[in-house]
C-alpha cells in the first residue's frame, strides 16, 4: 500500500521539486528506511496515525545504526518532504515532521589545493600519451570554471561559446548558468577538441558530449575520479582530493583574491549564499583583510 504513496511522492519531487537524479535516489531510498522501520516496529500502521514522536524514534533507530549526522539531516530533509507531499494531497491532515530537528552538524571544511600543487598535477600529465589533452583539459576546466563533476560529464560541446569565453552549464534541478571560460581552460578544451577528440568513434547520441571515453560514450564521474587519483598520486600529492577539490580550490582561490562573496555565489550555482560563505573560513589572511579594510575601529 504504501508503495502507492512512494510513486506519488516520485512524482512530486520530479514536477514540484526539480531535484538531481542523485537527490532524488537518496530521498527515496531514505523513505523504504521509514517503510522498514515501521514494518519491524508498528507493523500495519496507517500514515495518518503516524506521530512526531514515532517520527523521532525513528531518527533514533537511525542513529543507533551508525548512520552520520550529515546522513541523518538528509534523511531528516527527506522526511519533512514526504509528509508535506502527503499534507499537499490530502492523505494526512497535520504534518507530525515539521517539528522534526535536524542534528548538529560536525564543521568540516573542505580539502583546497594550492595553486603550486594544481600545477604539479598538470605537469604529472605525459603529453606524449593518448588522451593527455583530455585529462588536461579536465583538469584546467574543474579549476578554471569551478563546475560540479556531474557538469563536467554533461558539458555538451554546444555550451561551449569559444568566441564569448563562457560555458553554458547545467547544474542542480537542471539550473543554467553561465560561467567564464578563463584563458587556461579555453586553450586546454580546444587542444584536446582539435587533436584527441577527432579521433574518437563517437556512438550515436553522444556526439554533442565533451568528454568522451575511448569507445566514443560521454566519461562517467567515477572515470573522472579515477583520472584524478591516479595523477595525484604521480604529482606527489597526499592530499584526499576528487573532482570536487579542484571546484573548492576555484572558490577559496577567488574570495582569497578579493572575490564579492555573491559573484562567487552565482558562479558557482550555489541558491543560497550561506553555503558559499564556507570560503571565507578557509583564509585567515581574507578575514584579516576584511576586518582591517571595513570595521571602523581597524582603520589608521
């Protein structure tokens, strides 16, 4: 029965929400774990009977399974999403997730790489071998424009506007933005265009795709991953890094260099400018900066 609500709930984060695939898997699968709670524990219970205080047994029983707090506020968020759905259709008539909490939350801040260590990675590249370019370029894109890793796998070589110098990107809940295309990235998409991407057999349907694999499909993230630990690990760089590292590096480099926190909000297609504000912790010199350059009792 409740696998009925579960499809309807598909269907509102797909129309209403415009959430990623990733997004979306997660908040499903996050409701079968509410579904087998409630199997095990109140077995035949209707939705309407359901009460916060079950609601909060639950999240405990996840915690007990070891599950992280990161996980947990995901779960939490999904949670409130599901029954706000059932709220909207008129399956439930008062909401028993809304006073859920979220849990606090453990302050990590990303990995950065230095400049010098971006540039040993790149030079790690042996350019005598087959797809240097494209490793190249993958490199200089993640950093010089600061995109997500699932955008880098779905850059299409029609969002790429040589001429204007930008990208057109996709990223969450298929959210377009346009992004610079500064010189280093510019110059490292056309080498490996002109000189490697020629050469490929493309599959029908992913001619547009800009990184492609070596029977002519678009790379997948984990490929991506895989690029990148194995030229870290020839540069000599102990760092834990992923694609991921090279967009946190394109943010903490830009707000360290004087960067408006919203222009690196907007560049990075971040909604809310709080989950931009991360950068600004990274650099103590920023926050020196900042606090001698705007507090009145700083200034000679």
């Amino acid at each position: 029965m409740w696998s009925s609500y579960k499809k309807g709930f598909e269907s509102y984060l797909k129309l209403e929400r415009a959430l990623s695939g990733n997004t979306l898997n997660a908040y499903l699968a996050d409701i079968d774990k509410l579904f087998e709670y409630f199997s095990i524990n109140k077995p035949g219970i209707k939705l309407n009977k359901i009460s916060y205080e079950d609601l909060n047994d639950f999240i405990i029983w996840v915690a007990e399974l070891g599950v992280n707090k990161n996980s947990q506020a995901r779960i939490i968020s999904g949670i409130r999403s599901f029954f706000k759905y059932l709220l909207i259709e008129g399956i439930i008539d008062k909401n028993p997730a809304s006073l859920l909490d979220l849990p606090k939350l453990d302050k990590k801040f990303p990995v950065v790489l230095s400049l010098e260590e971006i540039d040993q990675i790149t030079k790690a590249i042996d350019m005598s071998e087959e797809r240097a370019h494209r490793n190249k370029a993958i490199i200089e894109t993640l950093y010089g424009c600061g995109l997500r890793v699932s955008e880098l796998t779905e850059l299409k070589l029609t969002s790429i506007h040589f001429e204007e110098d930008f990208l057109l990107v996709t990223g969450k809940g298929n959210k377009q933005r346009l992004v610079p295309l500064g010189a280093h990235a510019k110059k490292n998409l056309k080498l490996y265009i002109t000189n490697e991407r020629i050469k490929i057999q493309i599959i029908k349907d992913y001619e547009d795709y800009v990184f492609l694999n070596q029977r002519g499909k678009n790379l997948s993230r984990v490929m991506i991953f895989n690029i990148i630990k194995t030229l870290a690990k020839k540069a000599g760089i102990n760092k834990n890094i992923s694609p991921h590292t090279f967009r946190h590096s394109f943010a903490t480099h830009l707000v360290e260099g004087g960067a408006d926190l919203r222009a690196v909000q907007d560049l990075l297609g971040h909604e809310s400018i709080t989950t931009t504000e991360i950068y600004t912790h990274l650099s103590k010199d920023y926050l020196r900066e900042t606090l001698m350059l705007y507090h009145p009792r700083s200034k000679k």
